[in-house]
C-alpha cells in the first residue's frame, strides 16, 4: 500500500465529527447554484494571467480498487457530512473511484461518485499536516466534456486534525443527453480563508461515470401571476432523486429594476403531509427575464407518494450579495402529479 493511502487508513473515522451546515454555507451555495447567461446558451472561459512564484511540486495518482475491502471508508466518511447535503441511498449506487493525488504535502482523494442524469455528485477527502483552515477552497470545478454550461455547490469541512471531508455536486448542461460522463479535475490551489493563505499543487484526476437508469415524464405545469409566470418541464426518476425541470418568465420591468432577479422553489410537500428539502441545480437567465434549464431534486421520496406540492419564490436581486427576507415574494403552488 502506498504512503499517500496509509495516511487515509490510519486515521480514526470514529474521532471525526459530524457538521451541519450553516445558514450561511447553505446562502453561499443557493448563490452558487444561480448563474446568469445572454439568451445565445454560449459557454464562456475567462482565463485570468497573473504573475506568481515558482514552486516545486510533484503529484502522482493511484486507483486503488482495493482499498473497500480493507475498510469500509467510503461508508464511515460519509456519515460525517451534513445528511440533508446527500441522498440516504448515494453509497449504494455510488461508483468506486479510490484515487489519490498528492503534491505539495496535500493528498486529495476522490472516494466515489454518482450520476442521476441530472448532477454529478463526488465525495473526496484532503489529507495534510498543513493548517487549512475550517472550510477550505478549492479553486477548480470538475471539468466535463461536452459541457455547454454547468453550476454547482459544493460542501468541505476540516472534519478532524489534518483531515477534511467534502462533497462537490456539479449540474452541467448538454446539447444532447450522454450515457458516459467523461470528467476531469485539475485543482491548482487549496485555499484556507481564515490567513487568507494559499497552498499551490499539481493534482490531477481523470474518470468516466456511467448515468444511473431512470424514467423521464413530460409535463406543460404552469402558473402565472403578475410577476411571473412559472412552466414544469420535466420530472426525471432514478434511485437515486425525483429531479424535476423548469423555466420561467420574469416581468421585464421587474428585471429592469432587479436586474439578478430569479425564481427557486423553496417548499414541497406530498400528499401525505411530509415536506422535503429542496436541493437546488440553479440555472440559467437572459437579460430579459426568461429563466431557463433550471432544476431542483427531492430525495428519499417514498414509493408511496402521489403528488407533490411545490411553493417558488421570486427572489428581487439588484445585485450580488446577502439576500435578506424583504428581498422575496412566495408564488402560488403548483401541484404535479407523479407517475412513477
């Protein structure tokens, strides 16, 4: 076994405490799950040049295919993140990934990884002996190829001495839907925000995911009001989540006034009573109101469940940051009907 894997063995799982997220992790990542983008659905890459200083680093990758049956890992670090950030059944259907780069006295191991056809979801972990702080910064997303466009959340946190567990979900969007994701993710640097200190590497990660199987069920939902007017799509059923697709229309004048305005549902309940959080893909919006590939997921929806009612909300943005409670306006609900 080699050194970088003998670090993630010996550590105690047993010692690593379990974090909820905050309310402020759970505003950054509604945040990041919105992206704005010109009517024309073109993806666009900003390259930034700056001058930095030469360090030497070295990376090396290994799969470790065996490394399941020697200790259940994967099983053990998941249970230390948040359970409202992932799906009671992700390590069932998870695929396998057990590789480990380490450069720069920074090991990042990508433990496993699902795709429901909707987003791509990996657990990884970071192994160091240097202070990275309590929620550390990763500075890439995966890249996937065929990708027009793409959002994401992600959750880290230093989960015990030297030892950080995470989760990246990733929602990217295709001109036509693929069987195979071909990934991957180049992380440059691993930042810690509370010395503003930044760890430079060369980590570098290359694997396929398979879509889970499912059903999709077409639908024309809508609900329209003086503000808005709200269209489901789709709703796709894997395992794994009950994803379901929209877009909607905002008032032009409204987006004139809030120019980063959008709509997110924030409440579904099914017809028995129990409500479910909604875990937000985000989206894309022109300039003129006209919000589309946007989607959220439900997990864990019993078989039993009939229908599901669902509460948007409009969210009057003029700019980027803090969304305060003034800032939002409940929708009437709409209620879908699932055929599973």
């Amino acid at each position: 076994m080699n050194e970088e894997m003998k670090r993630f063995v010996e550590i105690d799982v047993d010692t690593i405490e379990e974090k909820s997220l905050t309310d402020m992790q759970k505003q950054k990542i509604r945040k990041n799950a919105r992206t704005k983008k010109a009517s024309n659905r073109t993806w666009k890459k900003v390259v930034t040049a700056a001058v930095v200083s030469l360090v030497a680093i070295s990376g090396s990758v290994y799969a470790l295919p065996t490394i399941a049956s020697q200790l259940p890992f994967v099983e053990n670090i998941l249970e230390k993140i948040d359970p409202n950030f992932v799906p009671k059944n992700y390590v069932a259907l998870a695929t396998i990934i057990n590789q480990v780069e380490s450069s720069n006295g920074i090991d990042i191991m990508i433990e496993n990884a699902v795709y429901d056809g909707t987003t791509l979801m990996v657990a990884y972990a970071i192994h160091s002996d240097k202070d990275l702080g309590e929620q550390p910064l990763i500075d890439t997303m995966f890249d996937i190829k065929g990708a027009t466009a793409a959002t994401g959340a992600s959750s880290l946190e230093k989960s015990a001495d030297g030892f950080y567990t995470g989760m990246i979900k990733m929602t990217p969007t295709f001109n036509k839907e693929l069987d195979v994701l071909q990934i991957i993710w180049q992380p440059e640097k691993i930042s810690n925000p509370d010395t503003n200190e930044t760890f430079e590497g060369d980590w570098s990660f290359t694997f396929t995911m398979d879509t889970l199987p499912g059903k999709s069920e077409h639908l024309k939902i809508t609900s329209t009001d003086d503000q808005a007017k709200i269209q489901i799509n789709k709703v796709n059923y894997t395992d794994l989540s009950t994803v379901i697709q929209y877009e909607f229309n905002i008032d032009p004048a409204i987006m004139k006034k809030h120019p980063l305005s959008s709509i997110h549902f924030v409440k579904a309940i099914d017809n028995h009573g129990n409500e479910y959080e909604i875990h937000d893909n985000g989206g894309a919006i022109s300039e003129d109101g006209h919000g589309f590939d946007w989607s959220f997921a439900l997990y864990n929806l019993p078989e039993d469940v009939a229908t599901v009612t669902l509460t948007a909300e409009i969210f009057y943005v003029s700019q980027s940051g803090e969304i305060t409670s003034d800032m939002r306006e409940l929708l009437e609900p709409i209620t879908v009907e699932l055929n599973r």
